[in-house]
C-alpha cells in the first residue's frame, strides 16, 4: 500500500509520468484500501503482477532497462524507466534489540514484538507492564497505530492507577526443604527470574520476573522447584484421578492441555457437542513444558495409554519456548518407555489454535486409533518405569 500512495502523490503532481508497480501479491486489507488501491489504478498507475528478472543501465542515456515477465497476460516486459525504487518490507530497528534484550521481551517469528495473546491481549507483551504499539509490534499504518498506541496508553493506565502492583499468583516456586543448591535450574528460566540466594545456598524464584510458564520445573528432579496452583502433589493427583475409573478393558488418554489454547479448543469442542474418544481425559496446565518427565512416566505407571501434551502454536505463544522444552522432557519419556519395551508413539505433542476443532479432533481421535493397534501394555513394563 505504501508503494500505491507513493505512485499516487507523484501522478498527482506529475500527471503525464507513466508509473508501473511491479507486485507479487496485493492484499488491500484495511478500510478503504481497496477504493484507495482502485482509485490509484484509475489514474493510470499500472499494476504488473510478476517480480522484476533484471535491471540494466542503457549507457547510452543512461535510463535504467528493466526486465519483468507479466504471469497474468504471460508477456515478457522489457522497457525503459527513468527511475526504478525497490519497494522494501519492513523489519524492526536494530535499537530495539537492546530493550528486548533488557527487557526479556519475546519476539515473534517475523522478528517483530510479540503480544501476550492475539486476541485476548493484543497491546501486553508477556512482561506484566510493558505494552507495545504501532511497528514495534509488526508493520501498520497510521490509524491502526493510533488505535493500538490508544489501547497500550489505557492499559498502562489501570497499571499505574493500582497503588500496589499485582503479579499473578500462577508462579513458579521452591520449596526451600526440598533444594540442595544444586543449580540446575538455574540457566533454565527464559526470563532469568531463577536465582541462587548466596545467604541460604538455596534457588529462589524472583515472582517479579516469573511468567508463570512452568518450563523450569522439569530441570529440578528432586522436585524443590514447584508452581502455584499447579503443585507438583495437585498434579500426581489429578493424574490419579483420572485414572482411578479406569476399568480392566478401557484405554486411557491424558490430555495435558496448555490453559490459552489446547483447554480453549477442548472446550469449544465440547460447548458444539463434536465427538472425540470417550477415553480422554483432561488436565489443564499453564503450559504443556510445565509436565515434567516424572509427570508422564507417573501417568503411565499409574495406568495412562496415551499422553497428549497440547500447547499454542509458537508464533501465537505466549510461551514460544514451550514447545522446544517440551520436546526435551519427551526424549527422557520416550527413552524411558523403550527402556521398557512401550511404543514411544503413546506420547505425542502437538500445537493447536483456539480456533482449530476439527484438528484436535483428528489428534484426539487418531492416537484413540493408533491404541488399537498398538499392544496392551502389561502390568511388569508399567512397574519399570
Ligand atoms: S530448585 Fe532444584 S534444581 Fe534448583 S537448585 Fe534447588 S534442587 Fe537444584
Ligand atoms: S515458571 Fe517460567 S518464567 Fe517462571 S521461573 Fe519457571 S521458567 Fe522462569
């Protein structure tokens, strides 16, 4: 669009200019976009869909030949121009770095800012008290900038408007009884929020800095470091629990589902009455990186056939290195259920987005296929792990 407004404002001035805008998809996506990128056809401004092959200076007049194929008419372009702009995609200031880096922000994919949620907080960044707006987030115009700057100035209102600053109770913690200052917890954190208090000897969890994602649990195997509202004993507990009804010919799949996705598609699901295995059973969690190896060898001790371990797509994540150290305590599970002669396909881990029914449905529904085929496990394999 930036490329259409430019070419608009110089055949403004400059009628008589003959101006081509070499394009490989357009998207006029925001209100009036489509009426602006119409109007700026109508003034003569021609779109060629197809990427520029080569440009060379005629020595002669020294105008630039430029060289395209046109893929909707199939003809090959070859013409003269007196000046030839590169129309380049945005990409976040190299200044910012520093106030990542700083601040432990996250970024997305694309490399821009990542918000805390899509949908649900689009201006929070996963540091309690940071917004962001505008193109720190990722490429936009003026008014969705304004919008977007309104919002962050609001939210940052209702922060400074508390007289004390509330963090989330969902954090994680250490039992000071359990820790031997081993510290290999210590590097774990995304956030650095794990340190070594040199007076105790013994790690301490800065709830200022934690997020709440769980993924630091699984480092510590005696099981000091814990979480609120997800303890370790509240876990096993509900991994009994759901297992306690199994009868001798049931199968059993533990869902452990991730709170802003998985639990969010599982539930929709459920509100529309779609069908999926009768054998599931679901345990939410902040974050599937929260369910430690202890966790999902427990369960399968404990009678588990299957485990699904479901979190956000990384790009929408407000944990995007959920799913890598997820992945990581599945290596141990996966050794540990060879170990003990169990098909490693029994666990598997996937990404969902909120609004994705139909896939959960096929992973849910799938491994209740796969179980089929697969052979009962036997009581002497489940008692080695
Ligand atoms: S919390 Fe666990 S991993 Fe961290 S220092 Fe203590 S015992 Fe070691
Ligand atoms: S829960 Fe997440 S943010 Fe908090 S200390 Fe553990 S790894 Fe760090």
């Amino acid at each position: 669009m930036y490329a259409t407004k430019l070419a608009s404002l110089l055949k403004q001035v400059k009628p008589e200019k003959e101006i081509y805008i070499f394009y490989t998809d357009i998207r006029a996506y925001g209100k009036g976009f489509e009426e602006y990128y119409k109007k700026a056809q109508t003034m003569g401004i021609k779109y060629i869909r197809g990427k520029v092959a080569e440009l060379e200076e005629n020595p002669e007049n020294k105008k630039v030949i430029l060289r395209a194929e046109d893929t909707l008419s199939r003809q090959v372009i070859e013409s003269e121009f007196d000046l030839v702009v590169l129309s380049t995609g945005l990409q976040l200031s190299n200044s910012s770095e520093k106030i990542i880096n700083f601040l432990k922000l996250t970024k997305s994919s694309d490399g821009f800012l990542q918000e805390a949620h899509p949908k649900y907080k689009p201006v929070d960044t996963n540091i309690e008290g940071v917004f962001i707006a505008g193109t720190a987030q990722g490429p936009k115009d003026i008014p969705d900038t304004v919008a977007q700057a309104s919002a962050a100035a609001a939210r940052s209102m209702v922060s400074l408007a508390q007289k004390e600053f509330q963090v989330d109770p969902m954090l994680a913690y250490v039992h000071p009884d359990k820790c031997d200052g081993c510290g290999d917890c210590l590097n774990v954190c995304p956030k650095d929020a794990i340190v070594m208090n040199k007076e105790t000897g013994k790690a301490e969890v800065l709830e200022a800095l934690c997020i709440g994602c769980g993924a630091c649990l699984p480092s510590c195997s005696k099981e000091a470091l814990d979480f609120h509202g997800y303890t370790n004993d509240q876990m096993y507990a509900a991994i009994q629990g759901v297992l306690d009804q199994k009868k001798e010919n049931e199968t059993r799949i533990i869902i452990f589902a991730d709170d802003t996705c998985t639990y969010r598609v599982a539930d929709a699901v459920g509100i529309r009455k779609m069908k999926y295995s009768e054998d599931t059973r679901i345990i939410r969690v902040p974050s599937s990186s929260r369910i430690s190896p202890n966790l999902m060898l427990y369960a399968f001790k404990e009678g588990a056939d299957a485990i699904i371990l479901g979190d956000c797509v990384k790009k929408s994540s407000r944990f995007p290195w959920s799913k890598e150290m997820t992945e990581k305590s599945l290596e141990i599970v996966n050794e540990k259920l060879k170990s003990a002669g169990i098909d490693g396909r029994r666990v598997v881990f996937s990404e969902f987005s909120a609004g994705a029914l139909n896939y959960f449905l096929n992973i849910v529904n799938g491994m209740a296929e796969n179980l089929k085929q697969y052979e009962r496990i036997k009581e002497t394999q489940r008692k080695e792990l």
